[in-house]
C-alpha cells in the first residue's frame, strides 16, 4: 500500500506542481491524524481499556486460512481502511474527476481486507469512518 501511495503523491505533485507544498502538506496531515487516531489511540489505548479482538483467521482457524502477513494486533479497526480513506479524501480533493476510480480503490481494499481474513465488516467500517 505504501508503494501505491506514494506513486499517487508523486503524480499528484507532477501534475499539479502549482499545489506541491500543499499537496505533501495535505498527505502528511491526513497520514498523522490516521496515526494518531487510528494506531495510537484505537489499537493501543482502546484495546488496554476494553479487551481487543482477535483478527477472524485467529478466531476462526479452522474456517479461514489467511492470505498475507499474519498480523498479532488487534482486528478493531483496520489501519488499512483507516489510512485508505484519508489519503482518498486529500486524493478526490485534489483530482475531483477521480473520484470514481478512487471509490473503486477503496472498495476494493475494503473487500479485500475481508477476503483475506484479516477483518470483520465492522473493522472495515470503523476504519473508514477514522
């Protein structure tokens, strides 16, 4: 995800080199509010106050064999939609004519997030909304 990320940023300040200081300006803020928000406060504050929950190809091992790297945090939300979102928003903001491939991105990732066993539809929608 990274790799696309900063492609799209990198595009994003070649096309519009006017906006170049806004545009990094932009990613950067939406990218440590996700951290702030989303890392430190929901997957390290929350869980030590109300118990975390396991990712679905932990909790339902003989259901679901998973697809990727086998994270040990919390499922609750997914980082992934959470990050996605935030750099969608600043990306259609800057590029409005792309917002239909956007949105397809972001349920794309959201789907897969699911297929893979790494979230509940819950977590994806927390994400989203973080």
């Amino acid at each position: 995800m990274t790799i696309i990320w900063a492609l799209v940023i990198t595009l994003a300040i070649f096309f519009k080199k006017r906006y170049r200081k806004s545009i990094l300006i932009s990613f950067v803020i939406a990218g440590g509010l996700f951290y702030l928000i989303a890392e430190l406060g929901f997957k390290t504050l929350l869980p030590q106050e109300i118990g975390s929950r396991s990712r679905p190809y932990v909790a339902h091992a003989d259901l679901i064999q998973p697809i990727g790297t086998h994270y040990s945090d919390p499922s609750f939300p997914s980082s992934h939609m959470a990050l996605t979102v935030a750099l969608a928003t600043v990306l259609i903001l800057l590029f409005p004519a792309l917002w239909p491939y956007v949105i397809i991105y972001v349920l794309l990732m959201a789907w897969s997030r699911m297929h893979n066993g790494m979230h509940y539809p819950s977590d994806i929608v927390a994400g989203a909304v973080i």
